[in-house]
C-alpha cells in the first residue's frame, strides 16, 4: 500500500476552510479513482503546544503506479484545483510505503 498524506497549515478562517473542505473538496476526493481508503483528522500536537497544520488528510491506494494514475485523472487534477480554494495556510504533500499496519 502507498498513501498520499496532505498537512494543511492554519487557515485564516477556520470556520470557512471546515465548510468548504467537508461540503466540496471531500466530495471531489471521493471521486478520485484508486482510492480505497481517505481519512481526515484535525491537528493537535503531543506536547500541547500549537501544532504546525491544522488538518491531515490521508489517502491509500493499492501501490504507486494507482497513486500516480489518480492524480493524472480528470478527478484528481479538480481535486488539487480546488486546494487554492480554501486551504489559505497553504498545503504539504508527501507519499508514503507503507511498512506495517492495516
């Protein structure tokens, strides 16, 4: 399995990237092809300090080449227009082999 894993940083209206992210982009997400499976999940940080991103957002794919073949799609290139939408505190993205786990 191979994931992308996107890190938001700070919006600077919160209220506006929540609405915008949950009513559209993760609508556009989930018609990406090779998915199988997309979680999201606020940021907190261990220490209590401020965490660096506001949201993390992971999404597992069969291998690279299902990974590549999606992000060439029709429906992952509306996906990575949109991020200029809403994500004001801009957007990190990495892959990852994943070694152990589910």
């Amino acid at each position: 399995m191979v994931k992308l894993i996107v890190l938001y940083g700070h919006p600077t209206d919160p209220a506006a990237f929540d609405a915008h992210y949950s009513s559209t982009h993760a609508d556009l997400v989930a018609k990406m092809p090779g998915v199988r499976r997309f979680e999201v999940a606020k940021c907190t940080s261990v220490d209590g300090s401020a965490s660096p991103y506001y949201l993390q957002a992971e999404l597992w794919f069969d291998d690279a080449a299902a990974l590549q073949g999606c992000l060439a799609s029709p429906e992952g290139r509306a996906a990575a227009a949109d991020v200029p939408n809403f994500a004001t505190g801009g957007a990190t993205m990495l892959t990852g082999e994943v070694l152990a786990g589910e």
